[in-house]
C-alpha cells in the first residue's frame, strides 16, 4: 500500500509538470492552439502518462478490496462460500474501473460514478459480513470467558472506527461525485486524487488498530484465565 501509494503520488507531480507547459501553450495560443505546435513525444508522453496515473488508483483500490477480502474469508473460518459474493464484486469493479480509466472510456462512454458505486457497495458487503462475524464472536466468547464491561468496550471501539473509517470514504466518494454531478469528469479526476490517499490511511489505521486490538485481548484473556484456573495441589 505504501509503494502504491507513493507511486501514484509521484505520477501525479510528473503529470502536472508535464501538464505545464501544455497549458502554457494553449493560453497563449488561444483559438489557434494546434498539436503540431508541440512534439509529437511531448503530447504521446502526456497522454501514456495520464493513462498511467489513473490506472494506479485502480490497482491500489484492488488492493484493498483483496485485503479486506481476505481478511473477512479468515474471520469466517475459511469458508469459501462466504466471500463468493464479495469476490464478485470486487472483481467486477476492478472491471469496470479499468475500462473507466482505459481508452475503451471514448468508446463505451461509461458513466464514471459507475466504479465508485461499486466501490462503495463492495465495501459496504464486506463490512457487514465481517463486522457482524466479529460481533456474533464476541458475544459467544463472552459467555465462556468472564470478560467485563472495561475490555468489552476497549474492544469494540476499534472496530467501531476500523471499519467506520470504509464507511466514511465510502461515503465522502458518493458525495464528492454527486455534488459534481453536473461535471462528472472533474468531480471524477479530484476523487480520483484523494480516495487512493485516504485508502492508504484507512489500511494503515486498520493494521495498527488490529494488531493493538488482538494484542490487549489476548494479554486480558490470558490474564482472566490465570485468575479463574484452580489451584493444582503442589503449585
């Protein structure tokens, strides 16, 4: 995710270093603005370029989705049944993003919130299926291991916010393409910007709340099991 990430970061300098002069040109030119007033290399290296930085976001979201895939396969036991669905979903959005940012887009003329809605209800179902296992195994672990209201809640809200977090910039893409519904494709190219960013964080944030989650749960539950353990005679 970091490699993505900053890699996508220095696409996007390099495109609006190379999109400088360009725009230069086409101010000063005006209504007599031409391609033959640049390089054929200058124009071809621009748009190689702008293809790649759109295709990085793409790979970056597929990451993420394959992560979280993953993640909720594991917590179901490793049932392949369970994540049939979310699997198709992300595929087909990884799909339908890829033709969105590719030439095919001039042709097909899909409509650019198609892959953002699809984002956002992958999200959605993989958020359900694996908050709601996390849930249903806590409260059945409750029941065999004397866990009180101080852990129960240290638990539960970093989960709350590890997977409020997908909410949210699920939510933030909805409303950044709708408020600029009326220009798709500049509401597009700034979404497209910034949701590869906070992705990035909202894994980040995942890994760490993760990791400090099951660290202290099983410190607690090792700790409550040592106090509830009869005393063998000879110790």
């Amino acid at each position: 995710m970091f490699i993505l990430g900053t890699t996508e970061t220095i696409l996007w300098v390099c495109q609006v270093a190379v999109n400088i002069p360009i725009l230069q040109e086409l101010v000063d030119a005006g209504a007599n603005f031409s391609r033959a007033t640049f390089p054929a290399n200058v124009l071809d290296r621009f748009f190689i370029l702008r293809i790649v930085t759109q295709f990085v976001p793409v790979v970056n979201k597929l990451v993420t989705d394959l992560l979280f895939l993953y993640r909720c396969y594991k917590i179901w036991g490793s049932r392949k049944k369970v994540v049939i669905f979310p699997a198709i979903l992300v595929l087909f959005t990884a799909v339908i993003a890829s033709v969105v940012v590719s030439p095919l887009q001039e042709t097909l003329d899909f409509d650019v919130r198609i892959p953002f809605a699809m984002f956002a209800v992958t999200n959605l179902v993989l958020m359900g299926l694996t908050a709601g296992r996390i849930w249903w195994l806590q409260r059945r672990e409750a029941f065999h291991v004397d866990v009180d209201d101080t852990f129960r809640n240290r638990y539960k809200m970093p989960i709350v916010l590890m997977y409020g977090l997908t909410i949210m910039h699920a939510g933030g893409i909805f409303l950044a393409v709708y408020s600029g519904a009326r220009q798709p494709l500049l509401a597009y190219r700034v979404v497209l910007g910034a949701s590869s960013q906070i992705v990035a964080w909202a894994i980040t944030f995942k890994i760490l709340s993760r990791v400090s989650v099951l660290s202290k749960a099983k410190m607690f539950v090792r700790d409550k099991l040592k106090l509830s353990r009869p005393i063998q005679v000879g110790e």
